[in-house]
C-alpha cells in the first residue's frame, strides 16, 4: 500500500514463538536432485522485477513460479539465466504439490541479478560466493561469501556479531521491550518504565544455501522471573550480499482492561545493535534518512562550516564519507583547534504519525537536544560508521506503520548503538483496552440490541487483544567503508520497497492455480468489456487514495480498509462499531489479489502484501483460548465479540505465501490445520440459537459455507505443501467434501454434525433447507474450483453445482427443487461469478445468462452508478482529498471478484 511504486490451542501458540514449534523448509534437500524429463507443456518462464531496478542494494529475492499439473515431478531441477543468456545462480525447492505427485509451485532464490530473468528445467548455476552454515560451535555462523554472521542460541543476544573480511562491523544485536504499568489518563502522576530484553528460547536453521539461508529464532522478552511477549524471528541471508534481512513477529500476551489505569502498555519495542567505532571522529559518519532518497549527512565531528576553513577538499571527502588526509595538511588554524569542536554522538528521527517526523542531535547523554530538521514521511534508513566499515539499517513501512523511531547513540565513543523502535519510546503507550464501558449489555438479547444499532456483535470480556500479532520487516547492511550517495540510496529504496520477483499472469494462468479459469488477462477488446476494466481500475484507484486521505496507517492498522461510509459526515464509520475497519469481510483480500493475479501490477500488489501481512497477523488469535479465531469487522481489530473461522481463512493468505514462499505467512496457514478444535470452544451461534447445544466433539455444529470454508482452505494446503501433518489434512478434505456430498440437501443443508476423531460429517436424517448470502463469500467459490479441479468426486461437484444453480433461483425455482425457498437473500451480483463458474461446468447457457443478468441487474454496482468520486475539503471534511458516496466495500469485493471472475468464464457471452 505504499504510495512508492516498489488454531488446539497450545498448538497456535507455535505460530509466535510460543515453546511448541515446528519449521520445515519443503523438498530443500531434494532442491539439488538430477535432472527430470521436461513435460511437452512446461516452458521457459520469464520472470519480472514488480519494479524497476531489479535486486538494487536488497539482499536477495524469491519467488514462487506455478507449474501445469505432471509438468515437472519432485526431483526436477530448476536453472536461471539473465536477459544475455548467462547463468545466475538460484536455488531452488518445492512448496507445493499437485496430488498427482508433480509439482505445483516451486520457489527460487536468487541473489544477483537485474531484468528480466529465464527460469528452464536444468543444473542451477553454483554461486561464486555461496552460503554456508556452520553449527559446530555454540553458535550458528553463516557466511554469505561477503559478510559472517554468528546468531546465539540462548541467552539475550540474537546475532552476536557480523563481520566483513576481518573487520567487525556490528554485534550485540538484541531485542527491547519497554513496558510502561500504568497509564495516566490526565496531566497527573508519575510515569514508570522498565526494560525488558529479548531471551532466546530455540534457534532452528531452516535452510543453508548455496543461496539462501534462513534462520528462526523463538523466545520471549524477559526481565526477572516474568517472561512475555513472545517473538519469532527469522534472519535471511543470500550468497554473495552485505546485507540480510530480519522478519520480525511479535504477538501480543499482555493484560489491558478496559476502565482500568494498570496494565501492560508496550512504550517502546525494537531491535539494538551495537556498533564498533574505529576511526577518527572526523571519519565518523552518520546518515539518516529523510523525505524520498533524501539524507541527512554528517560526520560526527564536522569540519565544514567553521570559521576556519580546513581546505575545500577535506571539506568535500568528509561530505563524500571519504577518508580525511592528515590533519597536519589542512589549514593549521583548523588542526590545532580540533578538540573545540564538538562531537555529536547522539541522534533520534521520530515518525510518531504517518505525517511528520523530527530529527535532533545532541553531544551525548547529559546535554540539551538540538533540532536538526524534520519533514513529513522519512524513509526509515540510517547508517552509522566510518572509513574502516559501518553499519546501515533499516525499517520498512516506516512512517505507514508509525510510531517509529530510529536512534544512534554514543557515535562518539568506541562503540555506538542503534535502535530501530519498531514501537517508539516517545509515543504513547500502546493502549489497546476495549474502547466502551459495555453500556449495559450483559445479555444475549441486550447485546442484539446493540447489534441493531451499530452493528456491533459485543460481549463482556471479548473484545480484548491477547493472542493478536504483528510482523515488520528490516534490513542491514555490513559496509566495507561510508558508502557513496547514489549507493546509500539504493539501500534506502530498498527498504521502502523490497525488490520482488514474480512470475507473468500468463505463467499462473496456464498452470491453472488459484481456481483454474477464474481469472484471465485484462481485456479491453469490446466496448462492454473494457467499461468493466474502467470500473474495476477505479474502484483499486479510490481505495488507495482513500488509504491515503483518510489516514488508515499505523503499527496495527496499516493493511486494513474501512467497511462503510457515513454520507452525513463524508467520512468512513471509523467510530460506528461493525462499519469500522473491514477485517476481510466479503474477501477484499481476494479481489485484490486476483486482480494482481490476472494483471501483475506491482502498486495491486503492494496493497494486497499489507492486507495479507495485517489480516493475517492482527485480525486473527495466535494465543490463547481463541487461537485460530479470527475477529468480525469493528471499530478495533479485536473489538468484536465474533470471533470466527470466516475471518482466519487460510485461503486469503494462500496467494501470497506461494507467489513469495514467505515462511511467516507459511506458519499461519499451520497453525490453521486444527482449527476445528475451536468449535469445542466457542459456539459461533450461540446468541440466535432457539435450540439447546452444548459442543460435543463428536457432534460439533459445522457450517458449510464460512466454517467449512476457512477449515477445508487450512487442509488443502497443508495437504499441497506435504506439511508435517498433511496425511490427515488430505483425509479431512476427501472425508468434509463427501459428508457435504451425502447431505440430503447437498450445500443447501447449511451445516453437519462433525466428529473431530474422525475428521467426517454425519449424514442427516431429514433435508433442511438452510441457505445464507453469506457462505459463498469467504472464498467458497474460489476453493471449490480448486477442489473441483484437483479431487475427482462427481457427487460433491453436483452438490456444489447444485447450490450455486439455486442461489440466484427465483423462490418459485427453489421451492420447486427443494421443497421451499430459501428465503430473502441478498448479495446477488457477487453470486453472479457463482453462476457463471457452473455455466462452464455444465455447460449451462441459460445459467451462462443469468450470470450476467445478475451481474448487471440485481444488487450491488450498476453500470448508472456515477462511477467517480466527488472533491471533499474543508469545512467538509478534515483534509481535502475525494469521496463517493455510493462506494461501500462490501459491493466493492463482490463487484470485484464477480466481474473478474465473470470476464474470464464468460467473457465471450456478454450481453
């Protein structure tokens, strides 16, 4: 989303460092196996940076490539060449499986390389300078070639040091965590602080090159007896680079209760590095960024400016980051008066909202700060060294994540320090106690009431954030001496915009991933057709400047959108319970990322990378007694008492995870593998139940639509991937798709009675008739043609065919079919892609009509929607920027997935 252009409970505890763990790197040691046979169909893929400028200054890349079904088997190789033929060197390794057995989706690693790239079946290219990981000692050591890291294994050092050649570069790298107990909320009393430091508890290596190599490192801040805060670190390292990056998880175990001064307020969270400091203070340089590539350049004793002029080349190789000459060659009026110029240890740039940031400096602790300029939205870079080696680093999504900091400290002495405040100590605590006193809803009826009202589903005690969790991700560079301008920028473009590959839409077309026939190429060949793009390039264009206008950054809401507008007022229902923030609500997850799918924009893709890393982070409980839950829409992420599988849909997080083969993003989908154990914890019905049910593990009250749905998304691809327990995830995709199957009613049944020791559904006795607008618009679809496609099982095609057919029935149609009707429903364009996706099926032609017909002419957007926003400015709104009115993302989603969805099966059959 940035405006540049670049659930058993203890076993979700895993998924943020909590002691029960797993990590697997699929198929890695197979990645060097000889040789296969190349399938007639499985030809060269080219692969594009989303971005121009290629790798830059970033240290690596991967990319998931999707392959036809029998194209390659397990032990396939993979090898790379640049745009002149010449080999790069890549690893490669299988992330999913097609159940034939062949591969689905392979990942490749590269650490060199610029345009555009050639991936063939073949022997990779060995790196000159490959990665290497040694575990003898009581470290983990990896070396890129260039650069050696040595990561601890317990105690409170994360990387102990990094090395380049036989200079040391940084060490000490360590996490920090500033709890604040209390919170005043008046001008009174005194603010208490301690300090907690990151423990770690397991280090496991994931992969160990030539390429790439990973590590992950689970612990808990500590100080004392208390340990909490649970993190999960991985470290990236590629053959040949300076740098590597850290992806950094935190998931939040604290206590905040509402009405309540006591607590566990995060005041600042980070990570820390020290830094040795060899060279004159004169040869010290500092580097901060700013606005865009912009810098802040300075030596930590300044010999430009004086009085005296030291000679226009010195002063010219200090701003450079070059090394001085001999002082006895400047001018003497300079040299003898050196140790009168003050030397600046100490700086800080504070983002502390998304639109303005302040730098100061001081000399060192114990003296006033100095204001040393500021601006709206810095980069989130800085560096810290000297001629004989220095360190850079950086945090992206910096200011749309605010508050954020960067410190340096003590620059003037042998060892400075760094900080990069993922959470800054100069903001207020991280206050995240339920926002409401209850009003009065202590019961069931009571709280529908509310629910009528604003739409909000609250229940005492629900609302609360433990177990919600929140990645970031930085960047380091080991430099051999201050690096140039034009290369310090290339370090900062690359950590406001992480270089990635991808493969062409036409690759994932082809390879029939993601619903086979659901999406295709942008197509503006008829005037119907490209009147549809128009819409759907709008709708993208509106969102993104509504994230912009209307300010939804910030540490816990940066990749999430707002639900519903408030006409009255011109703004979105940001204070109006469940018309707040979205919270994945109908799949604005999925229209984004098949909308990147089908077109390859990289600005599409990097609004969907934050929706993916918020929704599945912040809107979903990795710990505690919700684990595997996610939360319905609402004024905070974890405000409303819904708590529920729809919105943890592994489904939302498949698309990135294979496109990217991000680890993180893999342990979510992990964790959801037994996800159905929470139905013996929470009753998602509880409130509108008229019968008595208590959960019986057995006989747990199953939906078919969103429940089954977010479960059978979990299976499926712990199954593809060959997880560590993909056996029984197959057996509970094959055994839920034949249960539904059986159903007198098919899909229509509404729910079955599910055993978890069995992972099967009881047939029931009687048909019932139980349909919702909402079970189809949680990914049903989409994850039905996927099933459809990879299981061969007539009857569940029928059952689903059945329903889809029915949905957008007249009542008269449906009653006749099923013995009555299924009531009054809505969302009828967003079912439209339902009826077109049978219409192919089938062979359906009246139903390929209807399709259209409720595309057009039902519900949702109309081609006489104004389709175009309105100018808002003061006194209107708060800010100038746009609106309109008509745009709700509800319709947005739907209208979205269905005429993406529509223009590929039935494009050739518009009206």
């Amino acid at each position: 989303m940035s405006p540049i252009p670049r659930r058993s409970l203890l076993k979700a505890a895993a998924v943020a460092g909590a002691a029960a763990q797993f990590s697997w790197a699929l198929g890695a040691r197979d990645a060097q196996a000889a040789p296969g046979a190349e399938a007639a169909d499985a030809d060269p893929v080219t692969l594009d940076w989303l971005e121009d400028g290629g790798l830059g200054a970033a240290p690596g890349s991967t990319v998931g490539v999707p392959w036809p079904k029998g194209a390659y088997q397990k032990d396939q190789t993979f090898a790379l060449t640049d745009a002149d033929g010449k080999a790069v060197p890549v690893q490669s390794w299988p992330i999913a499986y097609w159940p034939d057995g062949s591969l689905k989706w392979t990942a490749h690693a590269v650490g060199s390389g610029d345009g555009k790239l050639t991936l063939t079946a073949g022997t990779p290219a060995a790196p000159e300078k490959k990665v290497t990981v040694d575990k003898s000692g009581g470290t983990i050591d990896i070396s890129t070639g260039v650069i050696t890291a040595k990561i601890g294994t317990s105690g409170s050092t994360v990387v102990k040091s990094v090395r380049r050649g036989a200079t040391e570069i940084a060490k000490n790298g360590r996490l920090v965590l500033i709890r604040q107990p209390e919170i005043e909320d008046e001008d009174q009393g005194a603010v208490r602080t301690e300090r907690f430091d990151g423990t770690v508890d397991k280090v496991t290596v994931e992969q160990e090159g030539p390429v790439r190599a990973v590590v992950r490192i689970d612990g808990k801040h500590r100080k004392g007896s208390r340990s909490w805060l649970p993190f999960s670190i991985r470290l990236y390292f590629y053959a040949g680079a300076d740098s590597f990056r850290m992806v950094h998880t935190i998931t939040y175990d604290g206590k905040q209760e509402p009405g309540k001064a006591s607590g566990d307020f995060v005041r600042g969270l980070g990570v820390r590095f020290t830094v040795p400091m060899r060279d004159e203070s004169y040869d010290r340089h500092i580097r901060i960024g700013g606005e865009g590539s912009g810098l802040l350049r300075e030596a930590v004793k300044g010999i430009t400016g004086l009085r005296r002029d030291p000679g226009a080349a010195v002063q010219a190789a200090q701003y450079e980051g070059k090394k001085l000459p001999d002082p006895a060659t400047w001018d003497q009026r300079v040299t003898t008066r050196l140790q009168y110029i003050p030397e600046w240890g100490d700086y800080t740039l504070s983002q502390l909202s998304a639109d303005g940031f302040t730098l100061r400096k001081r000399t060192k602790k114990g003296h006033g700060w100095i204001a040393a300029g500021g601006g709206r939205r810095a980069s989130g870079f800085g560096y810290v060294g000297g001629v004989s080696g220095g360190f850079s680093f950086g945090l992206r999504d910096f200011w749309e994540k605010f508050p954020a900091q960067l410190d340096i400290r003590d620059a003037h002495t042998d060892e400075a320090e760094v900080t990069l405040w993922l959470w800054s100590p100069e903001a207020q605590p991280m206050d995240m106690r339920f926002y409401h006193d209850g009003m009065g809803q202590d019961t069931f009826p009571e709280q529908i009431e509310g629910l009528n009202i604003t739409y909000e589903d609250y229940e005492p005690e629900f609302g609360t954030p433990y177990g919600i969790a929140r990645t970031s991700e930085l960047l380091f560079w080991a430099n051999e001496s201050t690096p140039s301008a034009e290369r310090l920028a290339e370090q900062v473009e690359a950590v406001r915009v992480l270089p990635q590959l991808a493969a062409p839409p036409k690759q994932l077309i082809k390879a029939g991933v993601f619903g086979k026939g659901l999406y295709a190429e942008p197509d503006r060949s008829t005037p119907a057709k490209a009147k549809i793009e128009d819409h759907l390039d709008f709708l993208f264009t509106y969102y993104k400047d509504q994230v912009e206008m209307r300010r939804w950054y910030g540490f816990w809401d940066y990749g999430d959108i707002m639900h519903t507008y408030d006409t009255v007022r011109h703004q979105w229902r940001y204070d109006i319970g469940g018309y707040a923030w979205d919270n994945s609500e109908l799949s604005p997850d999925l229209w984004l990322w098949y909308a990147y799918l089908r077109s390859g924009r990289s600005d599409i893709f990097r609004f969907a990378e934050a929706m993916t890393r918020h929704t599945g982070e912040v809107d979903v409980y990795h710990l505690g007694k919700w684990a595997g839950l996610g939360t319905r829409h609402g004024v905070q992420h974890f405000a409303d008492s819904a708590k529920q599988q729809r919105i943890a849909n592994t489904t939302y997080r498949r698309f990135y995870y294979f496109l990217t083969a991000d680890e993180r993003v893999g342990d979510l989908m992990h964790a959801n593998v037994d996800s159905d154990e929470t139905f013996l914890v929470l009753d998602p019905l509880r409130k509108v139940r008229t019968d008595p049910y208590t959960p019986d593990r057995h006989a747990l009250s199953v939906g078919f639509g969103t429940d089954w749905s977010g479960l059978v998304s979990a299976w499926l691809t712990e199954w593809e991937r060959k997880g560590p327990k993909w056996e029984k995830a197959k057996a509970r995709v094959l055994s839920t798709m034949e249960g539904i199957a059986a159903q007198p009613n098919g899909f229509v049944q509404g729910s079955g009675l599910y055993d978890l020791d069995t992972g099967k559904f009881a047939v029931a006795d009687k048909p019932v008739v139980s349909v919702s607008h909402l079970s189809a618009v949680f990914g049903l679809n989409e994850l039905c043609a996927e099933l459809i496609d990879l299981v061969d099982m007539p009857k569940f095609n029928e059952a689903y065919f059945d329903y889809c057919r029915y949905f957008n029935a007249t009542k008269a149609e449906q009653k006749a079919r099923y013995g009555s009707d299924f009531g009054s429903l809505l969302l009828f364009q967003g079912h439209s892609r339902l009826d077109a996706y049978t219409a192919v099926q089938t062979g359906d032609t009246k139903l390929a009509q209807r399709a259209w017909d409720k595309f057009y002419n039902s519900d949702g957007y109309k081609e006489s929607s104004p389709w175009k926003t309105e100018k808002l400015s003061g006194p209107a709104t708060l800010v100038p920027g746009s609106g309109a009115a008509w745009v709700s993302t509800n319709d947005t989603a739907l209208y979205g997935l269905a005429a993406i969805e529509n223009l590929a099966l039935l494009g050739d059959k518009m009206p």
